[in-house]
C-alpha cells in the first residue's frame, strides 16, 4: 500500500504555478470550487489548498481537475502545452474511438 500511494505523488519538477492557473481556469469559466470539486471528485478542501499554494499529494486527483477544464497536466501545474497533443493519437482519440477511423 506504501508504494501505491507513491506512485501517485505529484513529482517536484520545476516551479510549479498550479495556484495561479488554478485561478484563472475557475475565472474564466465561471466555476466555483464547490462546483469543481464535485465534477471533478476531487474535495473542495484539497481544492481550496492547491489555491493556497500547497502542493498537490495525488497527482491523480490534479489530473481529475485537468480533464476537468480540458487542459493538460503540464498546462495546469507549469502553463505549458494548454492543449497540444502529444502525439497523432492523442489528436485524433475521440474519432478512433468513436469508430470514425476504420
């Protein structure tokens, strides 16, 4: 159980901004924490400590949030790459998926 539970943890890489794009995402789309929280899954309390500058514990529950507001994991917690998919994959998912490739 140890070693799960740190598999999870948010890596330090860098000077995180999660914070400060935190703030603007929930402005911009004119959602509450409350709001996110329960979209999300993720607790407005551990919502309510990212925007006081804590950082993250679950790197699962950050990508929650991420997948949330349709931004990557690199945008949310160091403004990088909003929405640029990393591969020819990932551009095309929803189509593969929903069989338009075949």
């Amino acid at each position: 159980r140890i070693l799960a539970s740190r598999s999870h943890r948010c890596p330090k890489l860098g000077r995180m901004i999660l914070e400060k794009q935190l703030r603007r995402l929930l402005r911009d789309s004119d959602t509450t924490v409350a709001k996110l929280g329960r979209s999300s899954l993720v607790p407005a309390k551990t919502i309510y400590n990212w925007l006081e500058g804590q950082t993250p514990r679950d790197i699962a529950q950050v990508k929650r949030v991420a997948d949330h507001f349709g931004v990557t994991l690199d945008y949310l917690c160091y403004g990088e790459a909003k929405n640029s998919p990393s591969t020819a994959l990932d551009a095309h998912r929803d189509e593969i998926l929903a069989g338009v490739f075949e």
